[in-house]
C-alpha cells in the first residue's frame, strides 16, 4: 500500500522543511502552493515533494481537494505545514495501513502548541482529526476555513499524537484570529446566515465559557485563559464581520 501526503502552502518557509522531514517515510509528497513569495516552493521542490502551483484560492477544503486529484498513492494523508508526523505516529500508521484492510479512514489524536506550550485542555486535547483515507473514499469539505475530511467507511483512532505547532508567538494568535474571522464570516454570508451585535456577544461569551470552564481550559493555567480569551476574540469578530459584511452588501 502506497501512502501520498498532501500539503497546501502559502508562505511557510519558516515550517515547510520540517514538516516534510517529519513525511520523509512515505511514498509522495504533494505539496500545493498558492501565491507564496517566500522560498516555500524552492525548498519544497528541493527536497524531492512534487509542488503545483494554483493561482486561485477557493479556501482550505477546495484546495486540499485539488491537492488529492494530484496523488497517486493507495492512502493520503493530509497534514499542515505547522505540523509534524512523530517517528512513533509514522510507524503506527504503517502498520495499520498494512493489517487493517477492512478501515477507509485514520483519525489521530492532536497535540497543540499554545505560544510555545502545549495544552492539554480546553478542547485541544486529544482533539481527535480524520488524517487519513483510502483514496477515492475521502473527500474534503468545501468549507473555506475548518476543513473536515469526509469518509465514506468505517475509521479507526490511533494512539501516537501529531504534534501541531499552531501558535508559536501571540502575533500569529493575532494574525490568524484576524484571517480565519474574517474566512468563517464570509462562509456563513455565502450560507445566507444574519447576525447582529447581540449575536456576536453571545457567542463570544459562550466560547469563552465552553473553552475554560466546561473543557476545562482553567486546567492548564494562565496559557488557558489566554486560550479562552483568543477563542472568545475569535469568535465575536466572525459574527461581527457577519453583521459589517451584510450592512456594506459585499
């Protein structure tokens, strides 16, 4: 059995090395980049992947799907730049490819860096993603931000984690918080969802409790509430933009 990993990339020459380092024991990397203008492709191409370039981004789901028609693997899996495979998960993954032949999908269990510490609660942990499918049974969400691989089959977990570098310093909380906002109002726009200020308080202040109080985020100290702050930030700004988005009629 064949395994391909896709990877779409834009602008990530700070991580794409490692990520792929971290893939190094497949068959094929697919690496799918759009508009980067650092040396994501150049080290990408150098280190073997194979790197198409698109010129349109129609959001993560779509494009890990063009990422998929591209791989001429038996199974894909499908990691982040901002993540890497252990050695552990590696061999994990191998061996069940290999003896599990009745399973079309592969979920792993997500350990997540919060400005340089990994969290155990607050929903991150074990924080369960579908990673893996036998190719022509999965497919992604059309989703343009929180993606979900969809499988038609029976899936099973594994026990080794994936390691997810996702905010390294609170610039990057700041800068995603401010991009994937504004990607979940425009997806729920284009859904014909309406929000107005009240909205966007109350979710706010509903992510906030469910982040550190019901999966207890207060567990992991400070860096919790930091979390629960970020989610709750996060989440008043997408049902702001909602609100902005539909009075400007864009």
């Amino acid at each position: 059995m064949k395994i391909s990993a896709i990877v779409i990339t834009h602008n990530e020459e700070n991580n794409i090395l490692a990520c792929l380092e971290s893939i190094r024991w497949v068959d094929e990397i697919i690496v799918v980049d759009t508009h980067s203008t650092d040396k994501t492709v150049e080290l990408a191409r150098a280190f073997g992947a194979k790197v198409y370039q698109e010129t349109v981004w129609d959001g993560f789901g779509p494009q890990k799907n063009k990422a998929i028609k591209y791989t001429n693997g038996d199974w894909i899996l499908s990691i982040d730049a901002d993540e890497r495979i252990t050695p552990k998960l590696a061999k994990e993954i191998v061996g069940k490819i290999k003896i599990q032949s009745e399973i079309d999908g592969i979920m792993v269990p997500r350990l997540s860096s919060y400005c340089g510490k990994f969290l155990k609660h607050g929903g991150w942990w074990p924080d369960y993603v579908l990673r893996l499918c036998r190719k022509g049974r999965g497919v992604f969400s059309d989703d343009l931000v929180h993606e979900k691989l969809l499988v038609r089959g029976a899936t099973i977990k594994l026990k080794n984690h994936i390691v997810h570098y996702s905010f390294e310093n609170f610039e990057q909380v700041l800068g995603k918080i401010d991009k994937y906002s504004s990607l979940g109002a425009r997806q729920l726009v284009l859904r014909g969802k309406t929000y107005g200020l009240g909205a966007a308080l109350l979710h706010a202040l509903g992510t906030f409790f469910r982040t550190y109080l019901l999966k207890a985020g207060f567990l992991d100290g400070r860096y919790g509430l930091m979390l629960a702050i970020s989610n709750a930030e996060g989440t008043y700004y997408k049902y702001l933009k909602v609100m902005l988005l539909q009075r400007s009629g864009k």
